[in-house]
C-alpha cells in the first residue's frame, strides 16, 4: 500500500512552506494563499489554511535503511531530536524490523525518519531532501478503533500489519511502504505527551494498483 496524497491543516502556512523547503529540502508549491503542496518522494503532502484551530498530526517518511545514521546527523543540526528514553534518541521497533528517530515541525505535528529494513531501498547518494522516499505513515485519531478498522478493511480490502497485533486501542493498517495507524482518541503519540486528536485528513492510497480516495473528519 502507498500513500500517494497526504492532506492536512495547518493554521501556519507561511511557516509551514519555510520549515519543509528550508529544513527538510523539500520542493515546495505554493498553489494557493492558503495551500501549499510539498513534494515528499512519492508522496504529494498538501497543507491547507486553517483559522481557530491548532491541528497536530503525526506521521512518518520512509527513508533508505542504510541511511539512518546520516541522516540523523543531518536533521541534529537542523532541528532538536526527541529523546525515546533519556539520552537515547534511536526508537528501535523490533518486531517491526525497522529503527527511526522523532521530530517536531512548526505546527508542532510529530514528525518521523524511519528506516525499514524489510524494504530493499538502500541508496549510495549523500543524505537530503531528495532522499526521503514518501510518507509511509499517518497517524489517525478515533473514537472506535475496532469499528474504524472494520471499515477499512472491508470497504478498501486493507490489511491488518502483520508486524503490529490488532488491539482495541491502537491498530496499524497496511505494510511496510504505507501504513494508516488508529488510535483511540486521548491516546499518546509515542514517544511525546501529545494527545491523538481528531483532525480532518484526507488521504490517497494506492493498493494492488488501484487508487482510494479516503477521508476522515471532515
């Protein structure tokens, strides 16, 4: 399954366009006073305006497996590295196969590096920008996590990750290249304080070749 189209909010546009052109390398097209569309690797990521609200999201870029080291030295100097646990910055998921380090952009959204070491993605070019591959998670809060995935799975013929046990609480839907993570509303995002909340997200999925449309609070 891959992400194809990401689309979110933000109340920062301005900020927003200098932190992913100027921090993470991205190209970015301002299509709109109040939208802009970043160029991801294979993932079209779109903000969109919004006024009296302050949505956070998390969500995930994959990158090569042989560049997770260099390309936390390339974000050190950037950004400020969340700690997993005190004085270790490396979140190492290993029934997932794959390690990964954690970030904040300026709408405050949980940012994520993860290298995926089922994925035969591995590059010989320095780290940057063009180095990230898409966006391979999203984090999706709801009040019924159990009911949501019911949906998905039989309205969009999705998987349950094989690598992640279906619990009423957090669930991961998917593979490895894209993956649609639920989580009951109040719930943390791992590894901060911040509360999964309900936020408009619209997303564009591919899966054995064939594109859905799939949005959630609208």
């Amino acid at each position: 399954m891959d992400i194809i189209q990401l689309e979110l909010l933000t109340n920062d546009t301005k900020g927003t366009e200098s932190f992913y052109r100027d921090i993470l390398n991205l190209k970015v097209v301002r299509k709109s006073t109040g939208e802009i569309e970043i160029v991801a690797g294979k993932t079209e990521l779109t903000f969109k305006a919004v006024q009296n609200l302050k949505p956070v999201y998390h969500f995930a870029f994959n990158i090569p497996n042989n560049k997770l080291d260099e390309a936390f030295e390339w974000m050190q100097n950037k950004v400020e590295i969340m700690d997993i646990t005190p004085g270790h910055k490396i979140a190492d998921f290993v029934n997932w196969n794959a390690k990964s380090f954690y970030f904040y952009d300026n709408n405050g959204n949980i940012l994520e590096f993860i290298a995926r070491y089922d994925l035969n993605n591995q590059s010989e070019d320095l780290f940057n920008g063009s180095s990230i591959l898409n966006v391979s998670e999203i984090g999706v809060a709801t009040d019924d996590v159990t009911t949501e995935c019911d949906n998905l799975i039989s309205k969009y013929n999705l998987p349950v990750f094989s690598k992640q046990p279906r619990l009423s609480n957090f669930t991961a839907i998917g593979d490895s290249n894209g993956l649609l993570i639920l989580s009951v509303a109040s719930r943390h995002w791992y590894p901060t304080e911040k509360l999964a909340q309900k936020f408009y997200t619209g997303i564009v999925i591919k899966n054995d070749q064939h594109l859905d449309t799939i949005t959630f609070h609208e």
